[in-house]
C-alpha cells in the first residue's frame, strides 16, 4: 500500500532538519527519513562546530550568498532558544609579507560577500589579544563563534514537531520514481513502507548523489558525482592557550590546521584534509600528530607535541577535488526540470552555519 504524504526530506543532518522545520512553519506536512538510528550522526556531529562569518567563498555562489545571513540567523535562533553557543571571534595569522598580503586580499573578497567587519592587526596588536600567539599580522573577524551542534540539532527538531512534523528513524530510502504529480519512494528499515509524496527534498549529505541515482526519472547528467574530504582532528590535554580561533592563511580546498575549542574550553587542532574513497572512513591516523604540531607550532611556539592525542575524524561531501573550490549544489527545477524534486549535493562547510538560509532559499524553491 502506497501512503501519500506532502513533503519528505531525506537525511535528518543540520541542513536536512533545518529544511523539514521550514516546511512545517511554512504550513506543510513534512516527514524526515534518516536511514540512521539517531539524527546528525555524520557530518553534522563530526566537525569544527565553528559559526564561520562567511570570508573565504567566491563571490556570488552560493557558498557566498548563504554564509552571512546564515550566520546572523542562526545568532538569533540561538539566543531564542536558548542553544548554547559563543561568539568568540577568530584570528587569521600571517607570516611574512605573502602571507599578510593574502590578508589584504581576503578583506576584500569577504567585502564583497557582505562582511564588513574585518580587521588586520599589527603583530603588537595581535598578541594584545593573544599573549601566546606568533605572527606577522592578523586579520581579526569579531563575529566568528562556535556554536553545541547536538543542541542546534536538538532544537530544530523540537520545532519541527512542534509544527507537526515527524522523524522517521532507521528509515532507509532504498529507490523511488519520479511520477508527474509527485515521487514514490520505496523506504527500507524497521517498518518498510512506501511513500508517495508531492515533494521530494533530497538532503542526504554523502549519500545524497547515491539516493538520486536510486529515484528513477532524476537526470542523471543533474546528478554530481560527490567525494569525500576527510578531516582529522586531534585534541590537547593541557591548558587552552588562546580564548578565539586560530586560523592559518586558507589553503586551496581548506582553512589549514587550526586551534578551535569547544564550549568547555577544551583547545583541538584540525582538521587536516585527504581526498578517500570511502564516506564511512572515520578512523584517525596517530602518525598525523607531527603534521599536525610543525603546522600549528608556526602560530603557537609554545605548543607540546606530548599533548596531542587522536580525537576524532569527519567526512565532507565535496563536489570539487583537491586544489579546487567547491560550493553549494541545491538543484530545483530549473536545473533538472523536476518539480517534486529538490536536490542538495555538495553541502560541506558552511553548511552548519547556513543551515537556516538555506532551508529557506530551498522553501523558496518549492511548488
């Protein structure tokens, strides 16, 4: 027996509760299938937990577009609802006259992304700030924060129930087809069943290209072939030196080993980057700790190697490969001509932090 039901969102991460909750507040019957056995088990509980202030994306993507507002909302939403979280500001560090020119440079890109609160600092007044930080210059960025993951996650869903929206757990989307008046979706797990509905949005993070392929009648020329961006993280058993973040000078395809801390003020580096074939490798590599202390040891002299210990590992569903700059892919129907069916691929960093502007960009782009 085949149920029909509104609006289905597959993939109960940050982005896929974000969007549920809109569709719900928007007056949608909204249902979130996660093939999981618990919401924001994968790239949305294995990250920096960072509110990134939206500096680095190419002008006009979507990357771009979404970061600032994001931020500024997810702010709001969590004074509101009381998420714990901490607008700690971050610094960029620069060594040498390249380094401190990149600076200049990322000033002006973030300008024209809308952050106009940025800072370069001299090295006097960098210390000032951090007592136990070695740079040439800085750029500081006063509205970079961190923000409990779990607890955003958390509220999300309690909004979403509170609009009549529903969490299916261990509910696998096993295929589908894509008819004129909606998507059938055959879904696995505890209570096999299937599902017809209006709107298919399909969130699934680093499955998400693997769930378009299995829902006959999405173009396959639309669908990305993802990769996957591992990052290692390692924590530090002594005292937190500094109390913002701590960036390099952004590499090709990531923001370099950085110092951030959690809201418990435990001080972890990561994360490093390696391009792997497998989206469930989350196992840490102990040798890594070296890489990890020459780089960081460049910002932080005092730092002590002994006190690194493997932390934890996350995946990113990227849709550009080493050395080249990735973005957003949220697909309606003006690129694949379907219109019961949105897809998101690609949502990596900043996806946390533009979570909610992007629920709503993808609201917007709903029949």
């Amino acid at each position: 027996m085949t149920e029909a039901v509104d609006v289905v969102v597959i993939g109960a991460g940050v982005v896929g509760l974000a969007v549920a909750r809109r569709f719900a507040q928007g007056g949608r019957d909204v249902i979130v299938l996660e093939k999981n056995a618990a919401f924001g088990e994968e790239t949305s509980s294995r990250n920096s937990e960072v509110i990134h202030a939206g500096l680095y994306y190419k002008n006009g993507g979507m990357r771009a577009r979404l970061c600032h507002p994001g931020k500024e909302m997810l702010y709001a939403f969590c004074e509101e609802h009381y998420v714990n979280h901490l607008n700690c500001e971050k610094l960029i560090v620069a060594h040498g006259e390249e380094e401190t020119a990149k600076l200049k440079a990322l000033v002006d890109l973030s300008r024209n992304n809308g952050v106009t609160d940025l800072r370069i600092l001299s090295k006097a007044e960098a210390t000032v700030l951090e007592p136990a930080l070695r740079c040439d210059a800085a750029l500081l960025s006063p509205s970079t924060g961190i923000v409990d993951s779990h607890g955003l996650m958390l509220a999300l869903l309690g909004d979403l129930e509170d609009a009549g929206g529903v969490l299916a757990l261990n509910a696998r989307v096993e295929g589908g087809t894509v008819e004129d008046d909606g998507v059938v979706l055959h879904v696995g797990g505890d209570d096999a069943m299937t599902l017809k509905a209006r709107l298919v949005v399909n969130s699934a993070g680093l499955w998400a290209d693997r769930v378009a392929r299995a829902i006959d009648g999405v173009p396959r020329e639309s669908i990305p072939t993802l990769r996957y961006g591992k990052g290692q993280y390692f924590s530090y058993s002594g005292a937190a030196p500094f109390s913002r973040l701590i960036y390099p000078t952004p590499l090709a395809d990531s923001l370099g080993a950085h110092y951030t801390r959690d809201l418990g003020g435990q001080a972890k580096l990561g994360p490093d980057i390696t391009f792997v074939e497998s989206n469930t490798d989350y196992d840490v590599d102990p040798a890594r700790r070296d890489w990890f202390a020459a780089g960081v040891s460049r910002f932080w002299p005092d730092l002590d190697p002994e006190k690194l210990k493997p932390g934890y590992a996350g995946l990113r569903p990227k849709g550009a490969g080493p050395g080249e700059e990735g973005d957003f892919m949220i697909h309606g129907a003006e690129t694949h001509g379907l219109a019961p069916y949105i897809g998101l691929y690609a949502i990596e960093s900043p996806g946390l932090t533009s979570c909610l502007s992007i629920a709503d960009y993808v609201f917007g782009l709903a029949p």
